[in-house]
C-alpha cells in the first residue's frame, strides 16, 4: 500500500536517520516536549537540561517539580509538561529500571503500560515505541493523517494507517524512516497551505495533480 510513496520521498529524501536525539532518554523526553510546541523550542528546553545534568530519565526521577520547570519553560506548558516528565520518569525507572528494561517485552504489555501514563496520547506512545524502544510500531501524528488525505485523495483512519504500514514494513528502519521523511514533507511542501507547485510529489499527488 506504501511502497511506492515511500520510494518517491526516499529519492528526495534518503535516509534521515530519524529522531533527532542522542539518546534513548531524550528520546522520551522530547516526544512530551514536542507536545503544542515547535522543534525549535524544545531544542532549547533540551539544551538547558543538559547543561543542568537533568537529562535521564533517572535524573528527572530524581529532581524538584520546580527545578524542572524552569529547565523546560521554553518549551512552553511547563506545569503540565513538568509533571508528565515526572511521572513518565519515575513510572518507567520503578517498573522497568530504566529503557532497555523495557524493550524486548511483549508489545502490548508495553504498548498498554506507556498508554497509562499521565500525558501520554497515542502519537507520544507510538514515537516512544518506535523511536526508544524499536517496536515496529508507526507514528501517526498530524502531518501524516494532512498529507494521506491529499496524497491519496481519502481519509484514512490513524489505526488503518498503522495497520497498513506496520503490515508493509518489516524493518524497524523503514518505519522510523518512513515517519521521519513525512514530517520533514509536512514543513518544507505540505503544510497547512500547501507549495504543491514546488513540491516534488505534485504529478503523483491526487491533491497535487489538480
Ligand atoms: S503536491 Fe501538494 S498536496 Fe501533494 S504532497 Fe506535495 S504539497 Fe502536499
């Protein structure tokens, strides 16, 4: 079903190598981060925690509600994101130690425990999954859902969207890949309003090609 357009964006694309996190840890960190904010401020939110050697989930765990919002303020809904963090730190580090704990465990088991935690929906557990864990299991966040309806010309449901690309890419690679160059699409020609008539996908995009 996506074979083809992942083709098509990995001639433009390549491999991206996607998420953009040195570690499994900030991996987390950034999925709650990223939550009604820019990339650009959650950047800095990650920075200042690292200079304050906040940056595990064991170190948050570990430190002051207050401390960490002043850490993450530019990232914006720091009460709330403050203490999802926390609790997604100390749930994580009590349960399963720490994330390497957690991988190579039943999918659902995992899958079901991540869905539980305060602050997390289904694309903050889905990047967790993918991205920290190396589940395959497809994110499904906005640009992806914005850019199947015009490509494709339907609307698709997030679950038939998993089921399809989980069903068609057997490599964990592919499906992080895959996530990676649709976002990356969603910024630079699919946006809001879309720049089609720049946009490399125009003659095999339905909304495109009209
Ligand atoms: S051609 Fe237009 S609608 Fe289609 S993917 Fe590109 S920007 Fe989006």
């Amino acid at each position: 079903m996506f074979g083809d357009l992942y083709n098509l964006l990995y001639v433009y694309y390549g491999n991206l190598e996607w998420w953009p996190s040195e570690t499994d840890d900030e991996t987390v960190i950034g999925t709650i981060l990223t939550q009604n904010t820019s990339w650009k401020n959650v950047e800095k939110a990650l920075k200042k925690m690292k200079e304050n050697h906040v940056y595990t989930l064991d170190e948050i765990a570990t430190t002051d509600q207050e401390r960490l919002k002043e850490l993450i303020k530019s990232s914006g809904f720091y009460n709330q994101k403050s203490r999802y963090l926390l609790t997604v730190s100390k749930e994580i580090t009590e349960k399963y130690g720490n994330l390497p704990g957690m991988k190579n465990k039943d999918m659902k088991e995992i899958e079901g425990f991540i869905m539980g935690l305060d602050g997390v929906g289904n694309e903050t557990m889905e990047s967790i999954m993918l991205y920290a864990l190396d589940y395959p299991v497809f994110v499904v966040d906005a640009y992806t859902l914005r850019f199947f309806k015009r490509f494709y010309g339907k609307e698709f449901s997030r679950k038939e969207i998993r089921n399809y690309a989980e069903e068609e890419f057997s490599e964990i690679d592919q499906l992080k890949n895959f996530h990676g160059m649709i976002v990356n699409l969603g910024k630079d020609f699919c946006k809001k309003t879309p720049v089609c008539k720049s946009c490399f996908l125009r003659n095999d995009c339905l909304y495109g090609k009209h």
